[in-house]
C-alpha cells in the first residue's frame, strides 16, 4: 500500500511539475519582446500627399479608390487592399475654410465605406455604416472644413466589417492645416506621418486570426510603420514633428525613445494643445492620435520604440493583451549635419474651455460585453437625440476587464474628469477618442453645433475594432431644438 501511494505522489508530484512549466511556458509566451531584434533596413516610406485639383465653384477634389493588390512586407508578399495603390492610402491635405469633395470609388468585390475619423461634418457626409459605397460605385461627400488644424485620418466602417477591411490596408491620414503653427512643418522631412500598425502573417497572407488568450482580435508580432517593417527614417534637423496614429485593430501603444529622453507633445486627436508637454512617454490606443516633437543629436541614432504599460485589468488580463509587450517601432538616424530648427513655442494655442456647468443633458454610457449600457448596435435604433447648439457632459465607463477604446463621431470632445481627478496634461487637448480603463470614468464634454439631421445619425463606439463589429456601438442623431428624431434605415 504504501508504495503505491508513493507512486500515486509521484505521479501527482510529476504533473503539478509539468504543469507548473506549462504555465511558466504560457506566462513567457504571452509577452512579445523585439527590442534590439529589429534590423531596420528599410526606408521609411512616406506617404504621397494625395492630388487635388479646384473645380469651377473653387472646391478641392480628391480622387481616392479602394482597390485589392499585393504588398511586400519585408521581403513577404501578400494580398492587401488600398487606397490609389496596393497598401494604405495618400495622405489627404486641406485648409480650414475650404470646401473638399472626395470622389471615392469601390473597386472591391464588397461594398465599403470611408470615415473621416475626427473631422466635423453633416452625417451624410460621415462615411459611418448608414453610408455604404457598392462595388463598382462612387460616393462623393462634401463638405466645408471648419476646425483647427490637426491629424485626422479616414478609414472604412462598414457595419460588422470594419476590423477586416482595415487590417487589410484601407487607410490613410487627413491632414488640415490653419496657418496658424509655427512647428516644423515641411511634409516628410521634418513633419512626418506614421501610421503604426501590428501585423502577423500566415503562409503568404496576412493572418486575421483573433488573439488566443486576449478578448479584443488581433495582436500582431510585426509592427508595420506606413507599411513598411524595419524602418528607419533619415533626419535632416535638429526636431522633427512626428504624426502618431494607431491604427491597430487592437493594440495600445506607449510610445517613447528607447533612450527614455524626453520629446514635447504638441498636439493631439483634435489639435494643438494650449502649451507643450514634455514627456517620455505617451499612450495611445486605437484610433488615438499625438503629435509629438523630438530632438536629436548630429550622427546619432535613436529608436522609437513601445514599452510596458498599466492597462487597467491587473497584471494577468495586461499580460494577455500586449501590455508588457516591448516593441521597436522606428529607428531615426540624424545626418552628420543638421539644420538648424526654431525651438518649439511656449504657447502653441487658445481652447477655449466648455463649461460643465452649461450642459444641457448629462448621459452615462457603460461598455461591457460588446454592448453599450447593455445593448448591441442596432442600424435601426436611435440611442440618443442631441438638440444642435447645445452641450453635453457623457460620462463612459469600462465595466468589464477588457482594454477599450471609446470614439465620437463628428465632434471634438474635451475631458473634464478622469477617475474623479481632473485631465493629465496629455488629455487636456481636444480628443475624439480616450482610452477606458477598467472601473475608471471618463467624464468628457463636447458641443454639437452647427449641422442637424433627425434621420442620419453618428456613431459612437469602441475603437477596438473587433469589439465595434461585434455590437459596442451605438448612434445618435443631432436635431434641431423643438424637432424629434426621425426614422433611421438600416443599410
């Protein structure tokens, strides 16, 4: 007896042992590492600002076309789809105070849409679900910019489609410039846009698989800036303005130099922020944009790179969704020269603060579970009705252990609390997304001016992609004061 209880110890002494290296095994394979692994032998690449032209009524007109193609990531080439060519799209560019109409025709084999994420505009004009372009069509929104200057971009949003038809390349960057900025400014010298995505590839194709342990879709193991893997970028001054967008399906980022020095934050989601902020490190999730300003050296070398981050959902949950991930984005290599640049102002802008106290609605919205305050995205239903010239305080909050990502269609929002405590100094810009932590509200403020219609309506909806397909979203219609809203079709 007792030796077969010895055997029967051992056995269970032997498994725990297997299990316990299973776990360790699963613990260190959940946490992706490239720092100082990247080779950085590719050129940046620079996307093309996009060509426009004036018609007679002196209105700039883009031509975009989503197409299907081919892209080489580093040496492996695979299906993509994109905007005037195999991946990605131009960079658009206009003035505050012009009228833009954008041809954009489908070419897919599906029908798409295109967002114009962060820009103010009539929802008809919003790219959102309720806009669908069939293939072999061509939708031409239009539209006067009136906003100040910032790095917006466009990207399609088809209802249940959305993460898909961006993580194969459908994307590209709005820029609209004011006059008013005295920072670095040459486009692609030392102003320059980078579109960070995550990427894996599976057998001559980009994987689309979801993320085994992690809830929010893919997590790739390849970073991709501007389509390119491994890039560096030559450096011809002493600061250059870089133009961060996440547009992941899911990863959040912490983006700083691999040095921990310091760079100035000018600008984010909605524009300049009133002073910059200097920091070494900033986070942005999907959707989220930052401009930020960096110094460098003659002859040296830097690598902008992601580090570990506090997600909000413990230790276990961070581990699973790429927080303690260390990714090298970006190597800058400054020329043996540089030109000398103007030192970056004290004061980069006016914002003008929304009073709380002068909302006219306070709402509270409560993501889990791939609802919104309990329920799914319905094409149908209006959840909310907003009177145009008034403002509105909304409160969001993450109820569940799963990072998101929350974006408001059409308006520029400010954040008024977070947790209880008033805005870092990072969020104290316009923005059109914030990041949720578990538990933590975000209290932000917007006002809604200027366009109404009672039968489109705007989203709004959690930027991790999978979760917005999968039924976090919901809409709301902006309506004149007296009037009711409308029926809203489902497309």
């Amino acid at each position: 007896m007792r030796k077969v209880l010895t055997v029967v110890i051992g056995l269970v002494l032997v498994a725990c042992g297997l299990g316990a290296i299973l776990v360790i095994r699963l613990w260190n394979g959940t946490a992706l590492d490239t720092t100082g692994e990247v080779a950085f032998a590719n050129r940046l690449a620079i996307p093309p600002l996009a060509q426009s032209r004036l018609d007679e009524r002196g209105r700039r007109i883009f031509e975009l076309t989503a197409e299907e193609s081919s892209h080489d990531f580093g040496g492996q080439r695979v299906p993509t789809w994109g905007f005037n060519g195999e991946y990605l799209g131009p960079t658009l560019r206009a003035n505050r105070g012009e009228q833009v109409v954008v041809n954009v025709h489908n070419g897919l084999a599906e029908p798409t849409t295109v967002h114009w994420h962060g820009m103010h505009l009539p929802a008809t004009m919003d790219g959102g679900p309720h806009q669908p372009i069939p293939p072999g069509q061509t939708w031409s929104p239009t539209w006067k910019i009136d906003q100040p200057a910032a790095t917006l971009w466009y990207h399609p949003h088809p209802h249940g489609e959305t993460a898909q038809h961006v993580y194969r390349g459908l994307a590209g960057m709005f820029l609209l410039d004011d006059g008013q900025t005295a920072l670095p400014s040459t486009y692609g010298v030392d102003d320059i846009p980078l579109i960070v995505q995550d990427k894996q590839f599976d057998d001559g194709r980009l994987d689309e698989s979801k993320s085994v342990l992690g809830d929010v879709g893919v997590l790739g193991d390849t970073i991709a800036v501007n389509g390119v893997t491994g890039p560096y970028l030559e450096v011809s001054t002493s600061l250059v303005r870089l133009r961060l967008l996440n547009a992941s399906n899911a990863r959040v980022y912490r983006f700083g130099l691999a040095d921990d020095r310091d760079f100035q934050l000018v600008a984010t989601d909605g524009g300049l922020l009133e002073t910059p902020f200097t920091t070494n490190g900033i986070q942005l999730a999907p959707g989220e944009r930052a401009e930020i300003v960096v110094g460098l050296r003659a002859g040296e070398t830097a690598v902008l790179r992601s580090g570990p981050q506090d997600l909000g959902i413990g230790a276990l949950g961070d581990r699973f969704v790429g927080g303690h991930d260390r990714l090298d984005i970006l190597q800058l290599r400054a020329a043996p020269t540089l030109a000398p640049s103007a030192p970056v102002p004290g004061k980069l802008a006016e914002i003008a603060r929304l009073d709380p106290k002068q909302a006219a609605q306070s709402r509270q919205f409560r993501v889990q579970a791939r609802t919104i305050n309990g329920r799914k995205m319905d094409m149908s239903r209006v959840d909310a009705t907003v009177v145009k010239g008034t403002t509105e305080l909304w409160t969001l909050t993450n109820n569940d252990g799963t990072p998101h990502s929350f974006h408001l269609h059409d308006v520029q929002f400010q954040v008024v609390k977070v947790g209880g405590s008033g805005p870092p100094p990072q969020l104290r810009g316009w923005k059109d997304t914030v990041f949720l932590r578990t538990g933590e509200p975000v209290q932000v403020i917007a006002r809604f001016a200027d366009y109404s219609d009672p039968n489109t309506p705007y989203m709004f909806h959690c930027h991790v992609l999978l979760h917005e397909d999968e039924g976090m979203m919901g809409q709301f219609v902006v309506v004149e004061p007296g009037q009711q809203a409308g029926q809203v079709h489902s497309h």
